[in-house]
C-alpha cells in the first residue's frame, strides 16, 4: 500500500468520526504508522518535512504538530526502528530519520494492523464506502 492509499485510507475513517477536526486521539493512534510508511517510502526525511507531507498528501486534512511528531520520532527511534544522522545546512543543524532494517519489517505489520483495524471498524459500525 503506498503512502498516498494508507493517508486516503486513514483519513477515511477519521472521517467516520468527525467532520472538520480530528481529535488528537484518533492521530495520535495512527502516527507511528504515518511516519513509519512516509520513511519507508522517502528513504530519508527531517521533521517539518513529515508534517508538510502530510499535510500535502490529506489536502491539510491531518496537521500533525511537532509536539505530536517529535514524541513519536523519539519513541520510535529508541525502539530501534528508525535511525537518525545529522546534516549541516549552512549554519543549522538537520536531522534526518530513516527506517533501520528492524522498522522495514515492523512498517509492514503496523500499516496491515491498521488497514485491517480500518476494516474491522468500518464493519462493526455499518459504515457503507464509496465505490470507485
């Protein structure tokens, strides 16, 4: 599932549940999945970079702010499934995550877990999609 299906597919059911602002909850369940398949497939990204990418991708549906972001990126990093490199951009710093083997693999089994949990809970509330 690329990038621009699973942010469509979230977005989706967040929209299950409300019209016009998602709560932080509901972003806050599905963010490590976010950030774990935008590095999986950007090889590479800086933080402001992931908030304006999905920013971009879901219309600026979903605004993930950087007190949301940075948690989860550090979270994520001390579980072993992304790394982190510096760059100097002139006289600033830039940090840059990447999936480390261990998160190619787990990336994978999040975004199943979530399409499947997407699945379930469209079923369970009788939600009827729209069909291409």
């Amino acid at each position: 599932m690329n990038t621009n299906a699973l942010l469509n597919y979230v977005y989706l059911f967040l929209t299950l549940f409300s019209h016009m602002n998602y709560s932080s909850e509901l972003i806050k369940g599905t963010l490590k999945t976010i950030v774990l398949k935008l590095l999986a497939d950007n090889k590479k990204m800086y933080g402001y970079e992931i908030t304006q990418k999905v920013k971009e991708l879901t219309g600026e549906k979903i605004q993930i702010t950087e007190g949301a972001l940075y948690p989860t990126l550090h979270s994520l990093e001390n579980d072993g499934l992304v790394t982190t490199e510096t760059e100097y951009i002139g006289k600033r710093i830039r940090k840059y995550y990447s999936l480390s083997a261990t998160g190619k693999t787990k990336t994978q089994e999040k975004v199943s877990e979530l399409a499947d949990f997407i699945s379930t809970m469209t079923f369970l509330l009788g939600i009827k999609t729209k069909t291409a």
